[in-house]
C-alpha cells in the first residue's frame, strides 16, 4: 500500500511538519544544478520517518533545509505551523559524525542547550539523558575517551536535552560498525518509545529503514524527488525474517532499483 | 621505529647523559688541544656561572630580560588573539588584511630597530616593541589558521542550539580553535626570547643577550659569555616547557594527538 | 559600488600607505620618510648600483649557511628519527641549544672566524640547523606504521626502504620544514649584517642611519628585505606544489 503524495498520517495525530512543494537549486561553476524537486510531505506528532536513497542523491541536502542550515529555493517548510527559517533548537540535526564538541565532558555537551535553566534543573535533566542513552559512569569522560557508538548517543542525549519538536538524524550510524549499528537502532528506537519524539531519520540503509520507520520515503537520484512512500505496518518488536518484513523490503528494494540477489 | 627492542625508561637518562658527557669531553679535549688561550673550557665555564651568581647581575640580567618578554609578548597576546580571531572570522577583513601581514612578516624585527630607536628612543621601551612585533604575527596566524579549522559541524551544531554570533565564538569557535592558538602562542614565545636577546645585544644595556656582548667587549670574559649562553638555552627551555603544561589540560589535550 | 576581490588589500594597502605619507608631512622635520621617501631611496640605491650587490650579498650569505645546515641536519635528523636511542640521546642537548639566539653566538663566531662573511654563514648555519634537525626527526616520526608493515611485507631492502618509502614519506614535511626554516634563515641573515659584516641589507639599514640618518634608505632597506623575504617564501611554495611531490596537504 503505497501513494505518491501521502497527506495525513496515522490514527488522527496531529501534523507536525508540513513540506509543501520543497525545490532546492543551487548554481555550480555557472551551472544550475536541481538538488530537491516537487518535495511533498507530511509527518505526524510522535512519527517515525526514514528517509532513503541513492548515495549523493539529496538526502542530506533535505534534511539540511528542513533543520533550517538551507534555504530552499522553492516551497515551504512548517513546523506547527510556523515557517522554518534558520537553525532553532526546537528541531536538532544529529550529525554523522564529529558531531559532539570534543573540548567538553559528556555532562558539558549534554548541557550545552541548557545554559538559561537554572542551575538544580540544569543537572537533573543532565543526569536523566545519562541515563537515557546510558552513559552512566562516564559523565566526566571526554569524547576522545567514548567508542564511536558512545559519541553518537551522546549527540542524541544532547538533542534531546533541549526537548525539541522535531529530531532530525543525518546517517547517524553510518559511520559505525555493522554490529554497533544494530544495537544503536534498538537504543534509539527504545528513547523513541519512551519519549514519543517526532524522528525524521536519513538513512542509506534498507534494513535500517525497514526496522524503525513508521514510514519510508523513498527518494530518486538527483534531482530528488520522492518516487514512493511506504508504510511499514509492522509493530515493534519486528522480526526481521517474518514475511511481512521480508515483503516490505523487497518492494523498497524494488523501489529503489535494486535486484534483492547478489 | 627502529628494529631494536623498545627503550627502557632507564635509558631516557642514560642516554642523554652520555651524550652530555661526550660533549663536554670532546669540548674539553678541543680546548686542551689547540691551546687557546681565549675559548674557555666546561670548567671555566662553570667558574664562570659561579662568579656571575655571586656578583648578583645574572639575576638582574635575568629579570630584566624576562620583565620585557612579559611586557611584549604579554601585549603580543592580548592585542593578537582578538585580531586573530576576528580575521579568521570574517573572510571578507582576512582577504584585505592579510597580505600586509604576509609583506612584513619576513622583515627581521631586528631590521625594525633604526625604526623602533625613532619612536621609543633606545632602551627598554624600542626592546619591548621589538618583541611585540616578533611575537605578534605567529599568533594572528595562528588564530586564522585555527578558527578557518574549525570543522563546520560544529559551527552547525552551535547555531542549531540557538547561538548568536557572539556566542558561538566564544562557546564553540574560540575552545575548537584553541588547540592550534596555543601552538601558536609557545612558537610566540619562543621568538620572542629569541629576539630580546637580539634587541638586548643592540639597544640596551641590561639583560642577558647584553651580558653576552659586554662580556666579550670589556675584557673578552669568553667565559662569561658562554655562561650566558647557557643561561639562555635554558631558561629558554623552561619557558617552552611551560607553556606545554597549559596544553596538557584535559579540556584542551583533545586537540593534541600526540605531545611532540 | 563593489570592489572586484583582488582590487581589496590592494586599495587597503593604498589606504594605509596615504596614512603614512600624510602622518610624515604633518610632522616635518621627522626624520622618517614617508612612502614616496621611501621609494626615492630605493631609486637612489639602484643608481649608486648598490642595491643589486646588497641584495646579492645578503642571498650569497642565506644561501651558504641555510645550504649547509641542510646539507648536515636532515641526513643528521633522519637518521636519529629513526635510531630511537640517538634521539634520546641528543634530544635535550638540542633543547638546550634551541632557545639560544644565533645573535647570541656573535662573540663565538668572531672569535672562530673573525669579523665577515664566514661567521655570518656560521650564524645562519647555526639559526637553520636546529629547526632542520627537529623537522627531519618529526618527518620520520610522522610516519604512518603501516608504510613501515608494508614495506617489510614485501621484503625490501634496507636501501629499497629508504628511497622508496622514506623519502616519499618524509619530503612533504621536509618541504614545509625547509620554507620555514629559509623564512627564519632570512630573518638571522638580516640580523647578522647589521652587527658583523660590512655588506648587505641588514648592513645597509644599520651604515645608512650611522653615517648621515638617511631614514630613507633605512626604510628602504626594509622594504626590501620583506618583499625579497617574501618571495623567498614563494617560491618554496611552489616549489611545494611540484606535481611529484605534491601528495600531502601542507600547513604553514
């Protein structure tokens, strides 16, 4: 079950983001180039949504429009309502990597949203993101000290932190190993459950896709469009050899072009 | 990296003491040698130190040269970091200003002296300008090359969490850029003890590159001034050793691979 | 009105020279010159025919002493790069040496090599010896230990491993080092004439304000020295940028 321009969402939640007609060129060497075109999408309160592709075919440069790092050429971006204008800590942009500021302890960078709060409420909320994404024991660590894995939930405590609308996720796992990848997909879908954050999450990963979105958009090579979008109807815990999983990645793969037998 | 076993610890002494010892015997025997009547011998030398100390200059002399690379590259750090950062903030001001710094960063500050004379009159003033000078551009340059650097997430992730500009030099660009602003600032200080004892040897009468020149000149004391040399070399070690301390703190060692 | 980008330090550098020469009429009487004294100085040097031998001898100068120290301290700092124990061994000698001004060996150099060229080169020689020796241990240092895995793992010979992995290796970080050190080389050159020879541009500066206040000459002089010191610089630069051994980024 799939459509080319999904408008609303799951079970009557409210929409949080609203795309609408999003185009995005920017010249090179005198030359127009098309990054993002016709980009519509909706997603709900609470929603989990990946959003896959081709290598250097835009994803990135979407989500760097959605946080507000870009300005799109055309359309509109909304949150609640308002127009997306620059960057805001009510939607944090997790990087893939380098993300964290290595001059700071773990407890210095999860803090580092929460200069204005005062001092007792500042700690607690440090103290619970530790636990959060579970680095307890190394809050007075430095990044240099902490496992790639390590650093990554650290930017993901300190994006929640700030207790922002929206989270957005740039490949966050991409620069891990494969083992490390599939425990951060269980971490971060268990923050997910808990807090009911709204998640947008770019990902080239399939599987990636398959196991943690509400739903995957599927964009084309460059210029991006959005070629599908699919809903993956499953409940967490998905079994990742149940026919329903296996039927769904299938037609992502299919969507993407890709023959499922190497 | 060569073939052989991993050094012991104990050789770290033994070593460098073994070369010190050579040293001094191949000094020793050059001296004996050629008979010269003039070159003084390790023991002259430290006969030498001695009577230094005692008369009370060296400490003097060491004070007052000390006193002017504090003045100049104390002011070489306050008026270079705020410039430097700037210019590696804005572009637009690096782009314009920069190849006036690039044309008289070459000038010898020793070649600024006739021109310092003019403005300060000789003494200790032209001497502190001089070190200014010479300390002055390491570290504008430094502070450009660090904060243009700083990786661009991090300027990303700052703005995301809502900083103003303000802000985010001093919350993210200035602690990323530090790492290479303190390199930038031991190089400093080591030019400018370097060049006060340049400065001293011109354009004042005090101070250790001072005593080096007197001693010769007023009764070629050759000891002495191998003893100032020394004097130097090693309060000049102690100056860098310092300031690699301060890049061993934990908040700023991330920047620092590996202390060489 | 934009300014086209090249046009800007151009028009600042214009700026800062009208300054100049607009302070020096304010004050007449000063013994400073002002830009246009400045460049009549030079005018004047090129006519007495001074200004080609000056130049000449300052590079003559540069040239034997940085080349000799090159000649002597990489080889040196190779070589104790690789033979951890002679590091060790030399490392706080050196430390010790390093901080010393070469102006500081004056005494020494006239003492060895009376008042002249020799002991300007012997300066020079001293001011670029230590930074070469300290580049070259670095370069080595900085090696990757995989080059080292890799070369061994294909069996070459000690002579193969040194041209065919170290000194690839090591010649990005030697050139930077060598800009550098000619940078401080030029530097020292200056400082020497203006104390032990009688020819030069350091000497020039220093005769110049001795023998009659000529300001403008003083000036001039040092005007010279930093536009030839910057070509200096240059052209390592470029030299940099060869194609063959253009395979690491430089930083200055």
């Amino acid at each position: 079950m799939s459509s080319a321009e999904a408008v609303v969402t799951a079970a009557g939640a409210a929409r949080k983001l609203r795309v609408q007609h999003l185009g995005m060129v920017y010249g090179r060497d005198g030359e127009a180039v098309s990054a993002l075109e016709d980009i519509n999408l909706d997603v709900s309160e609470g929603e989990f949504v990946c959003v896959v592709g081709p290598s250097g075919c835009g994803k990135s440069t979407l989500l760097n429009v959605l946080a507000g790092f870009l300005s799109a050429t055309s359309g509109s971006v909304t949150i609640d309502g308002e127009a997306v204008s620059g960057p805001d800590p009510r939607r944090i942009l997790v990087f893939q990597e380098r993300g964290v500021f290595p001059w700071l302890t773990v407890e210095g960078n999860i803090g580092f949203g929460l200069s204005k709060l005062p001092r007792a409420e500042r700690e607690a909320r440090i103290a619970h993101y530790v636990q959060t994404v579970r680095l307890q024991g190394f809050e007075n660590a430095y990044p240099s000290d902490l496992s790639g894995g390590m650093k990554q939930r650290l930017q993901v405590a300190r994006a929640l932190a700030v207790n922002p609308d929206i989270l957005y996720l740039d490949e966050p796992f991409g620069a891990l190993d494969s083992i490390t990848r599939v425990i951060m997909r269980g971490e971060l879908l268990r923050i997910w459950q808990t807090e009911r954050r709204t998640i947008l999450f770019v990902t080239h990963d399939i599987d990636e896709a398959v196991q943690m979105a509400d739903r995957v958009v599927v964009l084309s090579s460059r210029p991006a469009q959005i070629k599908d979008i699919l809903t993956i109807d499953i409940p967490h815990p998905r079994n990742i050899s149940s026919p329903r999983y296996l039927e769904l990645r299938d037609e992502l793969l299919k969507q993407i072009g890709l023959a499922y037998q190497v | 990296m060569s073939s052989i076993a991993k050094p012991r610890v104990w050789e770290g002494v033994f070593w460098p003491a073994v070369a010190t010892v050579l040293l001094l015997a191949v000094w020793q025997y050059s001296v004996v040698f050629t008979g010269t009547k003039v070159f003084p011998s390790p023991m002259n030398v430290k006969t030498g130190v001695v009577e230094l100390l005692q008369k009370h200059v060296l400490w003097a002399d060491i004070g007052d040269s000390l006193r002017r690379v504090a003045l100049g590259f104390g002011a070489a750090v306050l008026l270079g970091i705020p410039v430097g950062l700037w210019l590696g903030w804005s572009a637009a001001a690096n782009q314009v200003v920069n190849p006036v710094l690039q044309i008289l960063r070459p000038i010898s500050p020793i070649a600024w002296i006739p021109v310092a004379i003019i403005f300060f009159g000789v003494g200790d003033r032209a001497a502190i300008f001089l070190i200014f000078l010479a300390s002055f551009f390491p570290i504008v340059l430094a502070c450009v090359s660090g904060v243009s650097s700083v990786p661009p997430v991090l300027r990303s992730a700052g703005r995301n969490f809502g900083l103003s500009s303000p802000q985010l030099l001093r919350r993210v660009i200035l602690p990323a850029a530090l790492p290479q602003i303190l390199v930038g600032v031991r190089i400093a200080l080591g030019i400018a003890w370097l060049v006060v004892v340049a400065a001293e040897m011109i354009a004042v009468d005090s101070g250790l590159g001072y005593l080096v020149i007197d001693s010769r000149n007023s009764g070629k004391r050759y000891d002495l001034v191998v003893a100032a040399m020394l004097m130097i070399g090693i309060i000049g070690l102690v100056l860098d050793f310092s300031i690699r301390q301060v890049e061993r703190i934990k908040s700023v060692r991330w920047g620092f691979r590996d202390a060489s | 009105m934009k300014v086209p980008v090249w046009l800007r330090p151009v028009l600042f550098i214009a700026v800062l020279l009208a300054v100049w020469q607009v302070a020096i009429y304010r004050h007449p009487g000063q013994l400073l010159p002002g830009p246009i004294g400045v460049a009549s100085g030079i005018l004047d040097l090129m006519q007495h025919g001074l200004l080609l031998r000056y130049v000449v001898a300052s590079l003559f100068r540069v040239t034997w002493g940085f080349g000799l120290a090159v000649v002597v301290a990489i080889p040196l700092g190779l070589m104790l790069g690789w033979y951890r124990r002679g590091e060790m061994a030399f490392y706080p000698l050196v430390q010790v040496f390093r901080p010393i001004s070469p102006l500081a060996w004056i005494p020494v150099a006239i003492l060895w090599f009376g008042v002249g060229d020799l002991a300007a080169i012997f300066l020079i020689f001293v001011g670029s010896f230590f930074p070469l020796l300290l580049t070259a241990m670095s370069a080595v240092h900085n090696i990757p230990a995989v080059y080292f895995n890799a070369g061994r793992n294909f069996g070459l010979s000690p002579g193969a491993f040194v041209s065919r992995v170290l000194y690839p290796a090591v010649v990005p970080q030697l050139l930077t080092g060598l800009r550098l050190t000619l940078g401080i080389a030029w530097l020292v050159v200056v400082a020497a004439e203006m104390i032990a020879v009688s020819s030069g541009l350091g000497f020039l500066i220093v005769d110049a304000r001795n023998a009659g206040n000529r300001y403008d000459l003083v000036v001039a002089g040092m005007v010279l020295i930093g536009a030839i010191g910057l070509l200096l610089d240059l052209a390592m630069r470029s030299l940099e940028r060869v194609r063959s051994f253009h395979w690491s980024v430089s930083e200055d």
